[in-house]
C-alpha cells in the first residue's frame, strides 16, 4: 500500500492519520468500517445508534428531498468518531443526491450526442447538487459496454457499445464531479452487458475471452486508472477467462462472481491493472452474489478476495457479527483487513475530512438549498434532448417532415412493457403518465387532429368479472377492413414507453389481441412512425416499422425535441451509441 501513490497522493501527516487512526481501533470499530449501510429511517435516534453499534465507514441512502438528505448527512458527520464516505448514485445527474435535484440525461442519452461535453456537464451538475447536500462519493460513471440487447440493467445506464466514447465519456464525467469534490466509482467490474442477464436477479457471465476482454473492459479501466480513477465498484458477475488465467485448475463449479474471487479482484484489477484504490462491492442482496454461498461465508470471502467496502447490510447485527467472525478465523487476515482500512481512511484523508472541523464539512443548509436546481443546470436537460434524439431508421420517402397539412389526422398508439413499479419508484420508469397521452396533446397544440388507441385489455380490465367474461370474444373480434384506418388517419405514431430495469427483459409487451392496431402490423397501409422513449432496443419487436426514432427517455423536453424534429424546426443529429437494429438484417428494412 502507498498511500503518497494515486489515487490518494496523500502529504506524509495524512498517512500518520490514517496509521494512527487504524492503531487505535478495535476489532469491532475496524470491522464496521468495511460496511456502507443503507438506512431506512432519517431519525437522528436511528443514525446515531447505527453509529454507535456498528462504527460504519460509509452511507449510501434512500432518496429524499435534498433538505432531508442535508440534515441526515449533517447528522452522521457530526455525529460518527470517524468521519463517512457518504455516496450518492449520480448515474443521470443531481437527481441521484436528492429527488428534487436536476436531471441531465440516462448516460445512452448523452452517448447519442456523440459529445464528451455534456458528459462533463452531467459530472458536473451531480458534484455541485450531491456536495451541496453533504455526500463525498458517487456510484458513478457505469463504464459498461452493452453489447448484448437483450441485457435490461445497462441499456439505457451506460454510455454504449464502443470502449473508446466509454472511456472519453466516463473520463470527461470524472473531470465535471471531481471538480467539486466528490470522488467517482466506475462499475460494474469486470464488465456488464455481454450476458443478457441481470445480476440483481440470476447469475451473470462475462463470457469474453482475455484478449477480448483487454481490448474492451480493460481499455476502459486501464484509461480510468491512469486518469486516476479513485474507486470501483465490483459487480456480481463472473469472468470465466480471466478466473482461469490466473488459477488454471479451476473447474465450473469453482467459479465465482468477481465479489468474491481473489483471481478477479486481487490478481487482475490490482495486479494486472495496477488500481491501488478503493474496491466496494455492488448491492449485497442481489442473486448474483447471494446464490454462490451463505451470507455467512460471503461477508468475509469479498474482503479476502480484495474488496475493502462491503455493500449494505441485511441485518446488521447478523452481518456484523459474520464479518467479525470471518476475521477471528482467519479468512479475512489481518493483514488484508489493514490494507483495506488504510484504503477506505485514506480516501477520507483525501477528502480531507479527518482535518475539517466536523460542523464545516457541510455547507450551511441555506447555502446548500441554493445550489439544487439552478438555471443553469435545468437548461442543460433540454439541450441534451435538442443533441441527442436519434432518427435511427428513415426507409419511407417522402414522409418527413411532418405537417397538420399533410398528416393532420393522427392515431396516437400507446405501447408499453411489463409493469414495473418498483423500477418508476427508483427514477427508472419515467413519468406516472404514459409518454403518448403527453405527445397526443403537443400534437393537439401544434394544429393536429389526434385519436390515442384505447386497448381492448385496458377496456376489458376496467369491467366487472362478469362483463369481462361477456366481451373476452372480443379480443379476437378486433379485426376491420384496412380501409376503416386508412380513411380515418393519415398517420399513426407509435409512442413507447418499456422499462426493464430490475426485470428479467426489456421487451415490447404486445396484447393478446388480433387485427388491432396495438401491433404495426400496417405499415404498408399507411404512414407509420414509432418513437421509443425508453431502452434504445425496441426494433427487435418491430422491425417492420421503416421511420424509429430513440429518444432515451420520456420528459415533455425530450417529446417536444422529438416533434420539433418530425416537423422539420430542427435536424435530427443524435447518433445512436449502441447497434439499436439489435444484429437482426430483417430491421435494417
């Protein structure tokens, strides 16, 4: 450990801190320090006891208001004997620090502009937001490369599939947060987005060869390192290449997510990659960790294998208790446990905590309050939307730009995915109304004739049991002469809104219903349009559809970016940071 190296760059009395400071601690202060509690409560009695019984080293919260996050951090600086790491997830902008912080853009949005600018700007916004409210530590940039469609975690939560604009935009995203002090992650090491599942909820398999690997991942964290990248996040997910290269003796069974292996964490991330820095660990509920052993064995097994900060508790006294247990048997060896403390003390001495008078480490409230939502940084949403908004496929002539002369009679066609409400909860499912109510009524505005297609399923599900048993048969009754649409509109806009975020897909949810215009299957009848403002994938499911525009997300700034484009006020000049026509020749169309 050198902690005078990058990406501490310490002055030698902050190195005696750091030294003193694990010197003088117990076991039981030494082993909280290696866990970032995730509270339910605000209440300086739950705060303080959580300190108190458990000497925790870091903070990643529930999202709140940015007043509520600011008196929480307020009280946990004053109130721990050590100061905290104290982590916001910044992955959109501010609004990762307090829900009423500023939103910039999912980062597959701002990889559509092609620009590292407003990665920057993004960085930026979330350091002044998240610092203002007292955090020192962002779960951002995601340095993922989706080269998988079907994966639903990272499609829209990475920059893209290219590990050169990866690298640009998570280094310019750096530079903005670092300017006002706030120390980035990247994740999810060894790499997301080559198994089309999701972590939080199976398995995972980063299934690319070394060479492959070196060429992809690894240019993006050996760039990040070099740029002094100051954490990472490891991920559950494994990497059977790497894990054998360095123990050829391994058999399948023996594999481990990378949280838990030696070979990924000690031997190539700090070996091989050179990263003298922190290593947390990703969520420690999620299947991809939790299906591979105990609670009871794991908890020790990730400090052993290299990380220094272990993800949240279950139950802290179980937890607590494991972890210090797995120390006092020797899987986490003393010498591993003073590597990993000197890590954790020394990004707070960077930081500078251990010399700030502990009631100065936050801003003053009012001076902190003033910071969230400035001008400014609201603008720069809309702006991305202006940049980024991607007209992937354009095959039918002549139809663009649109008019109220030429198209005034529009079908307003809503699509969406699987319910996702604990996603929306999150900040991942968008606003409560769906995105096609909202462009039904822009249409309206701009002079527009607008119809929005009610489902058969949604008038079914709003009967009684015995009307819905009446009018089941209708379902398959849907069916009309072409000429009923084709007389009545002159174009319909598909509007979709598809969240996969923490569910097995990200995939279009079709009704059950036939001769419908739910699916487009008459786009050779009449002008057809879809628009996605969720993941970038949607073409899969409708390939047939020859005008698909990706807009990345479904706020009024970011609809209205999307007509002013179709009518002609502004040029499309998004250019599509992932192989939206997901391999299939058929989309290209």
């Amino acid at each position: 450990m050198d902690l005078s190296a990058p990406p501490f760059n310490l002055a030698p009395e902050d190195i005696d801190w750091v030294n003193d400071t694990i010197a003088s601690m117990s076991d039981e202060e030494k082993i909280g320090q290696l866990f970032v509690n995730m509270g339910s409560k605000r209440t300086e009695e739950y705060l303080t006891g959580i300190l108190d019984r458990f000497h925790i080293g870091a903070v990643r919260y529930n999202p709140g208001i940015a007043e509520e996050v600011w008196e929480q951090n307020h009280i946990l600086q004053t109130s721990s004997k050590i100061p905290l790491l104290i982590a916001a997830n910044t992955e959109a902008g501010g609004n990762g620090a307090c829900t009423d912080g500023t939103y910039v853009g999912w980062e597959v949005k701002i990889g559509a502009t092609a620009d590292p600018s407003w990665a920057y700007e993004m960085g930026r916004v979330s350091g002044v937001e998240a610092s203002a409210i007292g955090c020192n530590w962002s779960f951002a940039p995601i340095v993922d490369l989706v080269r998988n469609w079907r994966n639903p975690i990272v499609c829209t939560r990475t920059w893209g599939d290219d590990p050169d604009l990866v690298l640009e935009m998570s280094k310019a995203y750096m530079r903005g947060i670092m300017e006002s002090g706030i120390l980035p992650t990247a994740k999810h090491f060894p790499g997301d987005g080559i198994d089309e599942r999701d972590h939080h909820l199976s398995s995972s398999v980063n299934s690319l060869s070394c060479e492959e690997w070196d060429a992809t991942f690894g240019k993006v964290y050996r760039g990040l390192i070099d740029e002094g990248l100051p954490s990472i996040m490891v991920g559950h997910i494994m990497q059977p290449a790497y894990q054998r290269f360095f123990s050829p003796e391994t058999t399948d069974e023996d594999l481990l997510p990378a949280t838990l292996s030696k070979e990924l964490v000690t031997d190539l991330l700090r070996g091989r990659l050179g990263f003298n820095g922190l290593v947390v660990t990703d969520a420690s509920h999620m299947v991809g960790l939790t299906g591979r052993m105990s609670r009871k064995d794991l908890l020790p097994r990730a400090i052993a294998a290299g990380c220094d900060l272990f993800l949240f508790f279950n139950d802290p006294d179980e937890d607590f208790e494991w972890m210090l247990q797995g120390h006092r048997d020797g899987v986490i060896t003393e010498e591993r446990l003073t590597q990993a403390l000197q890590r954790i003390l020394g990004l707070k001495a960077r930081l500078k905590l251990h010399s700030t008078p502990r009631e100065q480490i936050l801003a003053p409230k009012e001076e902190a309050m003033a910071r969230i939502g400035l001008a400014e940084n609201l603008a720069l949403a809309p702006a991305v939307s202006d940049r980024a908004v991607t007209l992937v496929k354009s095959r039918e002539e002549g139809l663009l730009p649109l008019s109220p002369q030429r198209h005034r009679r529009i079908l307003v066609v809503p699509v969406s995915g699987p319910e996702n409400p604990i996603s929306r909860a999150f900040g991942g499912g968008g606003g409560a109304t769906h995105p096609a109510d909202v462009v039904a009524r822009l249409l309206g505005e701009r002079g527009y004739e607008v119809t929005v297609h009610e489902s058969l399923l949604s008038v079914l599900a709003e009967l009684s049991p015995e009307e819905q048993a009446a009018r089941v048969r209708d379902i398959y009754a849907g069916k009309a002469p072409i000429a009923t649409l084709t007389d009545s509109y002159d174009l319909v806009l598909l509007v979709a809104k598809v969240d996969g975020m923490m569910q097995p897909a990200q995939r279009v949810a079709w009704p059950a219903t036939k001769g419908t215009v739910d699916i487009p299957w008459y786009v050779h009848e009449l002008p057809v349009v879809y628009v996605a403002t969720g993941g970038p994938f949607d073409m899969a499911d409708v390939p047939q559809v020859r005008t698909f525009i990706n807009a990345y997300d479904d706020k009024e700034h970011t609809l209205v970016a999307v007509l002013d484009k179709l009518e002609g006020r502004s040029q499309f000049t998004g250019v599509s940071p992932v192989d939206a026509y997901c391999g299939f020749p058929d989309a290209r169309v």
